[in-house]
C-alpha cells in the first residue's frame, strides 16, 4: 500500500504544531515558577534526606 503524498502546504501545516492558549500559559506559569529561588528550609530538607539515604545519618 503507498502512502499518499500531501501537497508542500499541507505538509508544512502538519510539521508545524498549532498555537495552544493553554499550553502557551502553562509555560508562562511554570517559568515563573522556575525562575523562583529555592527555600532555605527546604533545600535544607532535601540535603537532611540524602544525607539519611546515604547512611551518614
């Protein structure tokens, strides 16, 4: 069975993804998020845990 061919225009479209409203403001909120700093008494947490998981409790 041969796979149809679509014309250059059709082609272009299907590589090119749609714009999407909610993923376009997901990325804005995750970038806020991110540029974020990270809580001392959470770093301090996560440093507590692996010191535990390593043995050196």
């Amino acid at each position: 069975m041969m796979k149809k061919k679509l014309p250059p225009s059709a082609a272009r479209a299907a590589e090119i993804p749609a714009f999407d409203p909610i993923e376009a403001a997901l990325r804005e909120i995750f970038d806020g998020i991110e540029s974020e700093p990270v809580p001392d008494d959470f770093a301090d947490l996560v440093a507590k845990l692996g010191k535990t998981r390593s043995g050196e409790a």
